[in-house]
C-alpha cells in the first residue's frame, strides 16, 4: 500500500513538472499581455527569426509602417517596445525620461568585457561613471579640449596634403588622438600607431560579436548550457582578454608616467588620484573601465560620422560646393576656419547635420529598460521591459524629412539646435533623454572643425578607374554593429589650390614648433584642462 502511495504520488509530481515545463515553454516567445501590440510571434523563437539581427533597424522601420509608431516585439524570451517616432521618443525617453533611463541585464556584454561594462550599469555604479563622465564632457567642460582638437585638426589637414588616399586613416588617427589625449595624456602621432588599429579593433570586434551574440540574452536559460558548448562565448572570452590587456596597458602607462613625473594631467589620471583617496564601491579595474569607455565613445562615433560625411561630399558635389563657397565669402583663403566662425556658417553646420541623418551612425539607442512603469497611449509598459529607440526610423520619416533618400542640407534651415536634448530634438545620433551620449558636446566640436577645416582646404570626388570612370559608393554598405560606418570606399581628396595647400603646411610647421617636443606630444597641457582635471580628481 505504502509502494502505491509514493508511486502514485511521484506520478503526480511528475505530471505536475511536466505540465508545468509545458506550459513555460508554450509562453517562450509569446508576447505579454498590456504591451502595444506587434507583429505576430512564433513559438520560442518570438520575433527573432524575422529580424536580421546585424542591421535591424530595416524590419524595425518596416513593421511601424504597420503596427504604429511604438510596438512590441519578442525576441526570444524577453519583450522590447521599439520606439520609431519623434513625438514617441519625446513622451517616452525625455518627458518621462525617470522611468525609462535604466539599462537591462546582458550578460553576454558582461562576458566580453570580463564582467564590467559601465554603458550597461545601473544604480550606484551608474552615477559614479556618469557622474565622471559629466564633470569633465559637460558643454562648458568641453570647451576646454578645444586645443587638443585644433591642433589635431591642423595634422589632419597636412596628413591629407602627404596622402590622399589614407584619407580614413587620417580620420580614425585624429579622433582616437583626441581620445587618447583627454584619457591618457597622450597623442597619436601617426595613423601607423599600432593602438589606432587596437583601439578600432575592439570597437568592432564588441560591436559586431556583441550583435551575434545577443541571442544568448533572449533567451536566458540558455546561459545553463556550458558555454565551452557554444563558439560565440569562446570568442566573446578571447576578445574580453584582448579587452582587458588593452585597458590595462593604456592605464599602467599613466601610473608609470606619473610615478617619473612626465605625465601630462589626463582622465586617468583623475580616476587614480580618486582611488587613492577612496572611491566608494568602485574597484581598480572598474575605474579603468570609465576611462576606456571614455576613448572608444569618443573615437568611434565621431571616426564612423567622418567616414560617412566623405561619402556625402563624394555623391552631392553641388551640396560640397555651396558650402566652400559660404567658407570662402567668411574665412577667406588667408586662414584657416576656427571653432568662433561656426555661428557664420549656417549652411556648413546643416551639411554636418543632414550627413548624420542621411547615414544614422547610431540608428538605435543601446537597449534601455523601463525602471518604472511608462505610460503611452492607454498602455503601461512594465518595469524592466527593454526599450529601443529607433533613430534610423525617424531620420527617415518622410513626414519629418520629404524623400529622406536625398541629401538636402537645406531641411535643415533654421533648426541649429536640433541634435540637443529636448522638445525641439529632430537628430538622435548621440541618443536622448537621460542616457544621452555624455560625449555630445565634445563630438560635435570635432565634427565642425574637421568638416569645416576640410571644406575649406580640399575637393573631395568619387574615385576613378584607369578609364575614367567613377567609382561606386553604397550608402547602405555597412560594417554591422551598434555603431555603423560605411565598409572601405574609394575617394579622391585633393587640395583646392597651392595656395591653400601652403597655408595647411605653414600652420601645422609652426603648431609643432610652438607646442610640440620633439616627439610630438604636448609640451604642457593648456590651463583650462589642467584645471578641469584636477577637479575631477576630487
């Protein structure tokens, strides 16, 4: 009787766990209930399999066509409400920008960077990152590197005078030499460096396997399965080790030149000095972590927007024209544009702006999750359901911008403040709303100024063949990943007189000589920043 009871009662509790896993799985991919509604699911996989996860952002914008302007879609396990409009943006990420600035779990991200990531931190950690980040990016803050960027705008010029054709060597040297100097206290002498091709490297090599592997994050009883068993967790290790070995040596090499006395005052330099006192709940290799993520926000966005602003020039010759001619009626050719002429240069900065929108170097935000509940449209979207904002859709909203294929920088008339965060925001390349890229202020300086500089120095045309004939440029050929640039292309970049090319050579001549060494590093670092540094240590 007893062997009767426990086999019919361990029946049960079969039964019970069976129906139990049955109905768990039957829920995997469905869509919960009081979310905006979206296109239809499937069984575990939810939307996934609809979505070429490497550029998204296309069936994003497909499907607001038709099920409105904020959705919901499954992928895998876990609900997202995309964001595809401009007013949605507004209600969701600014008006109610307390409840919608939280960042969801992603554990993959974790594993590649060896377990900190401060872009996906929320909480304490969060506000001690951001809050360093503040300090020294804030819009008065980061007026202060204009020196750095000047003269690095000065060797960009000259390196295109030397050679043409790396064109977006120079590009990528230039912004990780502003990175690298804020950060580490620094420059990037030559694009031959090796850690200009580090630094890019490891912007790709987290972007693009952080895309690949975020189906790990959908659905997450996957993460009990070894992950010898699955290749991308064996890459996403290797590239964490490459992570780590890179921002270490970076960091040491402030410590070392500090402990001789020859380091230049720097970023890192005030995440040591704020270590040393006592830094509440922040470890050796966390504030490392704030620095790099410092440089590589820095360097890639604003390298990406460059590359891409080439391919403008190169397909909208009339656009590149117009905006010389503004040049040469404000500056002149008897010098060179400075960071005071952009207030006379309307049609410039709307070039600059219809070159981010015409090709989104960002087209969604990082992932966001609700940290408390946000009201749209008679829906509640509950705590910790993920968010995406999906610039790509608004840069491409016919109603916002009449045939968004075109280039037009005249759209832009008497918008000059529409990259900023707020209601008059129409440009979502630095995000929106309390995750707003801290990085804004300073990215935007450099963009005038490499744009401007070389509007005023250089023709820029589609390359030839031996025959003469132009050669291609895909705006859609993308490198995949959360940052997006446009994969290598031919250009041709040539001086637009020997009297410009002269004025190029002169200037960078007497920049080395008045605030070089004779390795090419700053000499002394100008007091605005010495200033900002040394608060930021306290």
């Amino acid at each position: 009787m007893d062997s009767l009871y426990i086999y019919g009662y361990a029946s049960v509790v079969l039964l019970v766990a069976v129906g139990y896993l049955a109905t768990i799985r039957l829920r995997i991919g469905t869509r919960p209930k009081g979310l905006p509604p979206g296109p239809a699911t499937e069984l575990i996989w939810g939307n996934l399999k609809q979505v070429n996860m490497l550029f998204p952002q296309y069936q994003y914008t497909k499907w607001a066509k038709t099920y409105g302007r904020v959705y919901t879609v499954m992928l895998g396990d876990t609900a997202h409400v995309v964001v595809s409009g401009l007013q949605e943006v507004r209600d969701i990420f600014i008006k109610q920008g307390a409840n919608s600035q939280a960042r969801p779990p992603s554990r993959f991200q974790l594993l590649m960077r060896d377990g900190y990531f401060p872009g996906l931190m929320n909480g304490e950690k969060w506000r001690h990152a951001r809050k360093m980040w503040q300090t020294v990016l804030n819009g008065s803050a980061a007026k202060q590197y204009l020196p750095y960027q000047e003269l690095e705008t000065q060797q960009l010029l000259f390196d295109l005078l030397q050679a043409p054709n790396e064109w977006r060597d120079h590009i990528e040297r230039y912004s990780n030499s502003v990175a690298m100097t804020m950060v580490n206290g620094r420059r990037i002498v030559s694009s031959a460096d090796a850690r200009v091709k580090e630094t890019i490297q490891d912007l790709y090599d987290l972007s693009e396997t952080g895309v690949r592997g975020a189906f790990l994050d959908s659905w997450p009883f996957l993460w009990k399965i070894p992950q010898w068993f699955l290749p991308v967790c064996k890459q996403a290790r290797e590239i964490a080790a490459k992570h780590r070995d890179l921002i270490w040596r970076n960091y040491s090499d402030v410590q070392d030149r500090t402990v001789k006395g020859a380091a230049l005052p720097s970023f890192n330099n005030a995440i040591q000095e704020k270590l040393k006192q006592g830094w509440p709940g922040v470890s050796e290799i966390e504030g490392a972590e704030i620095g790099h993520h410092l440089l590589t926000g820095t360097t890639d966005t604003t390298a990406s927007s460059l590359v891409n602003w080439v391919a403008a020039m190169c397909l909208n010759p009339e656009a590149q024209k117009k905006a010389q001619e503004e040049i040469d009626r404000v500056v002149g050719p008897d010098r060179l544009p400075t960071d005071d002429d952009a207030a006379r240069l309307p049609y410039t900065q709307q070039v600059i702006q219809e070159s981010q929108r015409w090709i989104t170097a960002v087209p969604l935000s990082l992932p966001r999750a609700a940290n408390g509940p946000v009201r749209w449209n008679g829906y509640e979207i509950a705590e910790e359901t993920g968010l995406i904002m999906n610039s790509y859709a608004i840069h491409n909203d016919p109603s916002l911008f009449p045939e968004p294929q075109e280039f037009r920088p005249e759209r832009w008339e008497g918008k000059p403040n529409a990259s900023y965060n707020g209601d008059g925001q129409l440009l979502f390349t630095f995000g929106a709303g309390r995750r707003i890229c801290p990085g804004q202020h300073l990215a935007e300086r450099s963009l005038f100024l490499v744009i401007s500089h070389w509007l005023w120095g250089f023709n820029t045309m589609q390359a030839t063949d031996e025959q003469g004939k132009r050669l291609p440029i895909d705006k859609d050929d993308l490198r995949p990943g959360f940052i997006v640039c446009l994969n290598p292309f031919s250009a041709h970049i040539a001086p637009r007189s020997p009297k410009h090319a002269q004025l190029i050579r002169k200037t960078w001549t007497e920049e080395l000589e008045v605030s070089l060494d004779q390795d090419q590093q700053w000499k002394a670092t100008p007091e605005g920043i010495a200033r900002l540094i040394d608060r930021a240590g306290k």
